[in-house]
C-alpha cells in the first residue's frame, strides 16, 4: 500500500530498478569490452531501421546482451507508438 | 551441533590405531569478492567456525598480505607467533603456524604477514600449503584479499571452489561479476554467491536490489543471504565471531551457509518475516516461524 502510494506520488523508477538496469549494461560491457558508444550507435541504428515500418518511442528502447548457456543473446524491447499504414509490401 | 555423529560417519581407525579422516583430501574453497569492504573476512570467519560447530576439521587462512585482519575477527591477534610468508618461507613447521581456535575445537588459522606484502607468496608455494593442510583438514578456507592482482592469485591457486561475497550494491555487484569471469578463466566451477547486509526494509521499498535481481545479473548459484545486523560489529569489537551467537539472525544465516557447504539441504532464511517487533518477540520466546521457516 505504502508502495502504491509512493509510485502515485512520484511515479518514479524504482531506484532498485535503476540499479538493476544500469548493472545490466555496465556488466555487458565489462564483459565483452562494448563501449556505451558503440551501445549507443546500436541502438540508433536498430530505431532507424524499424521506423520504416513502424513508429516508435525512442526513449523506450532497452537493449541488453547476455550469455545464455554458450551463446551471447541481444533482446531488445521498444515501445511502438503506430504502424506506419503507407507502407505497401511488394507482391511476391 | 552434530559432533559425535559427523565424526562417526567421517572417522576410521588408521593403521596406528588413532582415528583419521576417511576422506583423506579436504576441499579447499576461497571466499572471494573483488571490492573490499563487503565482509569476506568476516564471512570466513563465521563460514569456518559454523564448520567447526558441526565438527568438521576447518583450517582459515589469510592471504591478505600486509593486511591481516582474519586473526582480530577471530579473536586470535595476541596469539600470533608465524604466520604465512614463515611457513611457505621455511621459517617454521607448519604446526606451529596453526593458531588453535579459542571458541571451538578443530578450528585453526593461519594468519597473514603483517610486515611483508603480496609477493611474499607464489600460486605454487599455496598449492603446495594447501596440498598439505587438505590431508589433516576437511575444510581449508582462503581468505582472498580485495582486487584481483597477486593476492587474488595466490588466493584462488589451492582451491577448487569458490564463495563470492557481495552486498546489493552495484558497484559491489559489478566487481563480482569481474571476479566471477577471472574464476571461470581459472577453471573454478561455477562460484556460490552470498548475498551480505541485505536490509530488508529498503528491499521492501524497492530501494535495494533482492535475490532475484542479483541472481538475475550473475552466473552464480546462491549460498545464502546474511542480513545486515549490528550483531556483526559487536562480534567483531569482541573478536567472536557472530556464529556463536544463537540469538543472532546473521548468526542462523552463517550456520545455514555452512551447513549447505557441508552437504545438506536447508532451507534459505526468510528474511521477509520476523523483522517487525511483534513477530521478533514472538522468536525470542520461540512462538514465532521467522527464522525458522
């Protein structure tokens, strides 16, 4: 109750939750020495590319890289404000 | 706790007719963080003595260099005769580096050098200690000094597993997640993680980071939660270390921690509950499933 309280009042991430987010970026860095540019470029790259077909909030966009067993996985998530409806798929 | 039954399970009679261990080789494990400060001193201490309480034969060893500091958390600084850099230097036998403990039988250590610094040891000259301890000992504990230069190898060199200690922090967090890739490298199975001084208000208020999300960011299992508890620095003013104090919450989590090193299967400490006055009450006169849920 006490928390409902507080997230109406501030409506603020969790500083838990902050530092959970800023530890998911800070160890895939340290981990496969990707800097926060390159993080970054990434990022802006993947935002460019859906915005032919969709619309979407760029400061929603959350990246992160990490091991699964052998293999290193990205999973990104981003927030879709519309579908762009001009787009027209070629016919195959 | 179960002295007499452990040492029945773990004792044979030897060819002279003194009883000897049946596993001839101990394991040997360090206690390992990265960032100083987050209690893997005290976390060894408490991890060797719980041990010795279940009657397990425990030597701790401090590899910190310069630095000693596992002797005054035991109580055991006006013992001191040789340490370490003595032993591995020729100085004196082994025997007389062992420090008996005062709390509990079986329970020794052997104290770093004070006026010597970290390449006073090599990897190999601690393979070697370590090689001999694991005969006359069930457990051998290595207390790795913060950072990851030449204390930090000289330190995981003997063991062949590993406690990472970290507190829910993210600079705390992240040093432990580069100490985890060093132990990967080094060919150490995957390490267990205690989580220390948790608090559980902030944790409730969503002020600081739980198991979960810890357990979420590294490749670790866990070994156990210690709450933050001011039991810590009174033990330690005293030179006892918390352990031996049956009331203590932090104390139950440190018998808990040994007993899964040791082998068996208990349940993780329910921190959530048992915090409020009431239900502290209710424990203290034993009504109450706090902490032992």
């Amino acid at each position: 109750m006490i928390d409902l309280i507080r997230w109406a009042l501030q409506r603020q991430e969790r500083s838990k939750d902050t530092a959970h987010r800023r530890l998911q970026l800070i160890l895939v860095m340290d981990r496969i020495g990707v800097s926060a540019e390159l993080m970054q470029a990434m990022k802006e790259t993947i935002i460019t590319g859906l915005s032919a077909y969709i619309v979407v909030d760029e400061s929603s966009l959350e990246m992160d890289i990490r091991r699964e067993g052998e293999s290193m996985v990205l999973v990104s998530n981003v927030q879709v404000k519309e579908v762009v409806r001009s787009f027209a798929p070629t016919p195959s | 706790m179960t002295t007499s039954d452990s040492s029945a399970v773990l004792t044979q009679p030897s060819r002279n007719g003194k009883k000897k261990a049946a596993v001839s080789v101990g394991k040997s494990f360090v206690i390992t963080s990265g960032k100083g400060g987050v209690g893997k001193t005290t976390a060894t201490a408490n991890i060797g003595s719980g041990l010795a309480l279940r009657g397990r034969k425990v030597v701790v060893i401090d590899t910190d260099i310069g630095l000693r500091n596992l002797d005054v958390v035991m109580g055991l600084e006006n013992r001191i005769v040789y340490d370490l850099v003595d032993v591995v230097e020729g100085r004196c036998k082994l025997s007389q580096a062992l420090i008996r403990d005062k709390q509990v039988k079986d329970l020794c250590l052997i104290p770093a050098a004070q006026t010597r610094d970290k390449s006073a040891v090599t990897p190999d000259q601690m393979r070697d200690l370590c090689a001999r301890l694991r005969d006359d000992f069930e457990y051998v504990l290595i207390d790795c000094p913060a950072g990851i230069e030449q204390g930090f190898q000289n330190a995981i060199a003997a063991a062949d597993q590993a406690v990472v200690v970290t507190t829910p922090e993210v600079s705390a967090i992240r040093d432990a997640d580069r100490v985890i890739g060093l132990l990967e490298a080094a060919e150490i199975p995957i390490p267990s993680l205690v989580i220390n001084r948790l608090r559980v208000g902030m944790v409730r208020q969503g002020d600081m980071m739980d198991k979960d999300d810890i357990l979420d960011l590294l490749s670790v299992k866990l070994l156990g939660m210690v709450p933050d508890d001011n039991g810590i620095i009174v033990s330690t003013n005293r030179g006892l270390p918390v352990v031996h104090d049956s009331k203590s919450i932090a104390g139950e989590a440190y018998r808990r921690i040994a007993a899964r090193i040791d082998g068996e299967d208990v349940p993780f400490l329910n921190l959530e509950s048992g915090q409020g006055l009431f239900s502290r009450m209710k424990r203290m006169v034993g009504l109450g499933k706090g902490v032992s849920s």
